[in-house]
C-alpha cells in the first residue's frame, strides 16, 4: 500500500502522474480525451452552458458532430459530480417538450441505478432472455464508415452518443451474434462515463435479453441520424446492414425474482438519514461519489478527503487510460480546494483501523469494502427517486411502482 502526491492541476501534469503512479493499471496510454476534463469547475461549467431547448429533437443525431443535441453530462453525473436531483431542477423552466425528455433520460439513470442497487451482479445475466453468442471475436468492422465513426469517438473521447451506442452494440450482438457482455466490457474500459448499472441495462435493453424485443441497426438509422455519412463509406454500394437484420436467436429465461420485488428495499436504498456511532477522522471517498456535493464532504469541510487506487481492481479491469486521467483530474481538483490524500493499494488495507465518514454507495463492490472499512458515520446517497420495493422488471413497471 503506498501513499501518493497528490496530482496537480492541470493536464500534463494529471498524465505524467498516471504514467509514474498507476503503471501497468491501464490499457493504452495515459492521455486525456479531448472532448471533456475532469473535476468539479469542469461539470459545474458544462451544466451552466447546457442548454436544454432542442434537445428532445437533437439528442439522437450522430454526424456531423453539430448537430448533435445529447447534454454531454453523462462522465459528471456517472462520477456524481452532478448530482441528479440538481441537474433535474437545472432545466426548470424550459420548453415543456424538452425538458420532459430530458428528465426522462434522468429517470432512466436512475432506473439503471435502482436496478443494479437491487441485483448487483446478476444483471449480467439475461434479465428476460437469454443471448450470449460465440465469444473472443471483434464485432465492430472498422472499414464501415457508421461503425468506425462511433468506435473512433469510444476509443478517442471516451464517450459516444447514445444514438451509436444503441447501433455499436445491435451490430456486435443481433447482426454478428457476439457475446454481448464482451462488447459491454469493451464499453466500459473506454468510456469515461462508464458504470456497470447504466451500460448493462442499456445492452440489455438494446440487444433485447431485458424486453424479448431487440432494435435492429440497419442502414435507415444512418442515413437518417448521420446524413452524408454513407456517402464515404467503401461500402456504399453493398451496404452490409442495408437490410434489417434477422431476429436474434433468444431463448427465454428465469427470471430474477427481485425483479418483480425487492425483499429489503431498506437494504437496497440505504439509510434515509444520518447515521453516526463515533467520531470521523477523515472522509473516504470513492469513484462512484467524487463531487463537491457528495453528501459526507459537504457534512465534514474540515476533515481529509480520502480515496484509494484500487490496484488489485485496476490490474484486472485494464481501463483505458483516459478514464484513469479524467479521474486524477478531478481528484487534483478536489484537492485544490480541500486536504486530500490520495492512496494505492487495497482500500480495506488502508482504511484500516481509521475513522472514516462516507456516503453510502448503492453498488455492490462499495458494499463489500464497507463492511471491512465500517465507517462510523454514513450519509444517506443523494437519490433522485428512493428506490422501493415494487417492480423493476421494465422501465414502465419501474415508474409506476414510485407512483404508488
């Protein structure tokens, strides 16, 4: 376990640090993306200039890059750097029509939230159905012009419009039968808003293991959400997704049981209020909490912020370099404003026998390590809808079972 200098702020700095520090933790080189930087300024700035009008006609256009509608918040709502419920209250007062979409692509956050606070793991398995096809293969043909746009921008910037997202992973898993949790996998070590509850449920629900319904990427979408684009591809007069692809081969499933119910929605959701049995020394953050607002850094200003390089984790999952980059940078930008210390090793290790505070993490590897850490005072997690124990079978089942 080693204690690190914290990372300065500013880019090269943030890069070289990676390079010295996290060596062999990551795949590809330690750069930044060149569409977002990270830390608190930077989301804080990147939802004072969003601007939601347009944005239920705009969001699902791919190419040319202007006329693209999508927020771009994604890599600071997935760090928590902006919370959901600020970033609900953020567009109030704008047209009706947009603001309504918008917040429904919250809710679907939130959504993939609940759903994964309530299965962790298992929501790598066919939720509905089952589709797992051959495996160790490469799904995405580069010499497409669609799919070698959308792969660029995943392993450049780091982030992709959800609109190819949806055609990046219908190609890999209904046209070419790929075992859609290797292209899930490739998703999440490159992109910087990268979480096992948002990109499972959105392969899930694309590919059709979590409906029995999966969407067909075909040449219309192109043409339709990229214009122009076909026109330079090699393949223009033998179009491989010309046609709309066969049904994937599904076979139905079991389904979880908690889908329909949660047995502990209490368990799930975490505590409803502040909870304390000592006196913290220090505050220990982690990847899915970073921001400002994180509800234990707002309770204890004065205390260290703590967070630790899991390098056990790191080594196995290989991220790309970019996500570890984005994530110095916002460490260095916290530690601008407060004292931090920043750690490499395994955080029950170093958390050892320390009195920590900490917000409580509605993911299954914060839970392990925080029955190891124990911490003597948890903040509840900033929901935007507190989970319940109805339905998460669907995203309408969901929504209603909050309305109850």
């Amino acid at each position: 376990m080693t204690l690190l200098p914290a990372p300065e702020l500013d880019r090269e700095s943030v890069r070289r640090w990676v390079e010295t520090h996290l060596a062999g933790l990551y795949s590809g080189k330690a750069t930044g993306s060149p569409a977002f930087v990270g830390g608190q300024r930077a989301a804080d700035k990147a939802l004072a200039s969003f601007d939601v009008a347009g944005y239920a006609g705009k969001r699902n256009e791919v190419w040319p890059e202007h006329r693209q509608g999508a927020s771009r918040l994604s890599p600071y709502i997935r760090h928590n750097l902006l919370l959901l419920p600020e970033v609900w209250a953020a567009v109030e007062g704008g047209p009706s029509r947009d603001v309504s979409k918008f917040r429904d692509e919250l809710l679907w956050q939130e959504y993939a939230r609940h759903l994964y606070a309530r299965l962790g793991e298992a929501t790598r398995e066919g939720l509905r159905v089952s589709l797992v096809g051959t495996t160790g293969q490469d799904g995405w043909p580069r010499s497409m012009s669609c799919v070698d746009l959308a792969v660029r921008q995943l392993e450049e910037d780091g982030w992709v419009v959800n609109q190819a997202r949806m055609w990046l992973a219908s190609h890999w898993a209904v046209r070419e039968g790929i075992d859609w949790r290797e292209g899930e996998d490739r998703f999440f070590r490159h992109l910087l808003d990268g979480s096992r509850a948002a990109n499972t449920l959105g392969w899930q629900w694309t590919i059709g293991t979590g409906t029995g319904r999966s969407y067909g990427f075909s040449r219309h979408q192109v043409e339709r959400r990229a214009p122009g684009l076909c026109r330079s591809c090699p393949h223009q007069q033998d179009c491989p997704i010309a046609e709309w692809p066969n049904d994937p081969s599904l076979e139905r499933s079991e389904p979880d049981p908690r889908l329909k119910t949660d047995p502990d929605a209490a368990l799930t959701a975490g505590p409803d209020g502040f909870e304390t049995k000592g006196t913290p020394e220090a505050v220990w953050i982690t990847a899915e909490s970073l921001g400002d607002r994180d509800p234990a850094l707002v309770a204890h200003p004065d205390l260290p912020a703590v967070f630790v390089f899991d390098a056990a984790l790191l080594e196995r999952l290989q991220l790309d370099g970019k996500r570890l980059v984005f994530l110095a940078e916002t460490l260095a930008d916290l530690g601008a404003r407060r004292s931090l210390e920043v750690h490499l090793g395994r955080p029950e290790e170093i958390l050892a026998n320390r009195s920590v505070a900490a917000t409580f993490t509605p993911v299954p590897g914060w839970r392990r390590k925080a029955v190891v850490v124990d911490p003597v005072t948890l903040h509840p997690w900033p929901w935007l809808r507190r989970p319940v124990s109805g339905s998460v079978a669907s995203f309408s089942a969901w929504r209603k079972s909050l309305d109850r």
